[in-house]
C-alpha cells in the first residue's frame, strides 16, 4: 500500500473569492520578520503578523486547487472570511495530509489552521480542535463503466481493483467493507489511477467526483454507482485550545450562513445549492 512519506511544504498565493483580492505569501518562515504585532481582532493570536496561514493539501477540487497559479476552491473561500474578519490575509502552506490526523504543523507554531476538507471524527478530535460543521460529505463509488461494476458488492463479487486516497475516511470506508484498496496520494492521483488502468474502482468525495465528471472525456469513460451517506461532516482545525481562533472560525461561518455569502460561495464552486448537503448548521 502506497502511503506519505517525508515532509512536503510549499507558501503558496490565495485569492479573496468573495474581494478579488490577490494574496501572495512574502516567505517560508513563521517569523514575523519585525516587531509587528502577532494579535488581530478578538486577541487571537496569530503565527506570523498580519497573516493567518493555512495548512491544506493539494490539490482536493473544489475544496482547494491551484487554478492558474493561484490556490482557489470552497474551503480557501470560506477562510478567507475568517481573515477578512481578523483584519489580515490568509496564505496558504501546502502539507501531507497525515499532518493533518496528528495537528503536527499546528502544534509546531507554522499553521494557525487547517482547511482540507477534512472530516471531523472522534479520533482526529484527540489531537485537534475543529470548528463547528460546514459541510455534509457523502462519499462516492466511481467506476470505469467498462468494468461493469454497479456497487460496492458488485466490486467484490467481480474482484475488481479498487482505489481510494491515502489517509482518508474513503479509504478507512473501503477497508470496513472488506477492500485492500491501492492508496493514492492525492485526489488526482485517484483520477489518473482510474484513467490508466490501475484501479477500475475508486471510493472518495461526492463532490470531488462531481468536479471530475464536468469534463465531458471523464463522464464518458466513468459512472458514480452509488452515492454512499456515511455521516460525515468537514470542519476546519485548530490547535489544542486555540478557543479564540476556532470562535473566530465559527463566528465567520456564521455570519456567512445568516447574510447568503454561504450560499453564493456553494454555488460558485460546488454546484446548485443542496441546504442538506451544507449541513444542519449551515442551513
């Protein structure tokens, strides 16, 4: 089984969906390269001034992904809201995803948050804390409709390959339903698992399959043959009893919610409005 190794970390740009604004990361390094203050509205306390720097994996469409150079997608969007509320720009490091199971670049001071549309469990809780819920996530079997595979079932019955991304809940779904799944690293690797062969199955993110099958040469070639509800819910994380931090999330996500930025934000990058999907508090 294919896993992250090493320590992979890009700064990258984000973009205000919601002002236009282009935000650029200026280093690499947590120092605030001055005496600027590291406190922003509401006393939270920040690891760089006038910054609030986000751990994500890339890429994860349309949570996040880089779109003409720059890191755009719903999950950038909605913290973008959080800074604008801090009075600050938010820049994005890229990071492995098993980082985000253990809070280690929160713990570490290089991340004040973690935007990966990350599910929130009991067992991840133990090392983080997480916001209130922004979105309900179902999860997806997607299969090469020349395999003829129509359920999870049918993929046993018929021994196909089946794939899913290292380190997620679809994978540890494929592994209680009995699969030795092949682990990808990232979304894309999933795809290009699909496209060339190597898996003629693969179980992840409803809506990570939805921004797959807009390309009409992915629709042809593959079909979602079920739509599974496992209950889960993202949330953003923070460190360890960052209370002010993770209010400051929900205070945002709230605001949004109430004024239909929410809804807008849904729209642009996750398709037609789905109150169920947005989860109980967002609705």
């Amino acid at each position: 089984m294919k896993m992250l190794h090493g320590r992979r970390t890009r700064i990258l740009g984000a973009t205000t969906a919601t002002a236009g604004l282009l935000l650029v990361a200026a280093c690499t390094s947590t120092d605030d390269g001055g005496s600027a203050s590291r406190t922003a509205a509401g006393g939270v306390e920040l690891v760089k001034a006038g910054k609030l720097t986000t751990c994500t994996h890339l890429p994860y469409p349309p949570f996040q992904s880089e779109i003409d150079g720059k890191v755009q997608g719903f999950d950038v969007s909605l913290v973008d809201l959080v800074a604008d509320q801090l009075g600050v720009k938010q820049d994005i490091l890229d990071t492995p995803f098993e980082n985000f199971k253990t809070g280690a670049f929160l713990n570490s001071g290089e991340c004040d948050l973690a935007a990966a549309g990350m599910t929130i469990t009991a067992e991840r809780k133990k090392n983080v804390d997480f916001s209130d819920p922004y979105f309900n996530a179902t999860q997806a079997l997607l299969v090469d409709r020349k395999s003829g595979v129509g359920s999870l079932a049918d993929a046993k019955a018929k021994k196909v390959k089946l794939g899913a991304q290292a380190q997620t809940t679809g994978e540890d779904y494929a592994k209680e339903q009995g699969f030795d799944p092949v682990s990808f690293e990232s979304s894309d690797a999933v795809l290009n698992g699909l496209r060339t062969g190597q898996v003629q199955a693969v179980v992840i993110d409803y809506p990570v399959v939805q921004g797959w099958l807009k390309d009409k040469a992915n629709a042809k070639a593959f079909d979602v043959a079920a739509n599974i509800d496992t209950g889960e819910q993202y949330g953003f994380t923070v460190k360890k009893g960052n209370k002010a931090l993770r209010d400051a999330i929900d205070k945002a996500l709230a605001k949004a919610r109430s004024d239909g930025t929410y809804k807008k934000l849904y729209e642009r990058w996750i398709g037609p409005y789905d109150a169920a999907a947005a989860s109980p508090a967002a609705s």
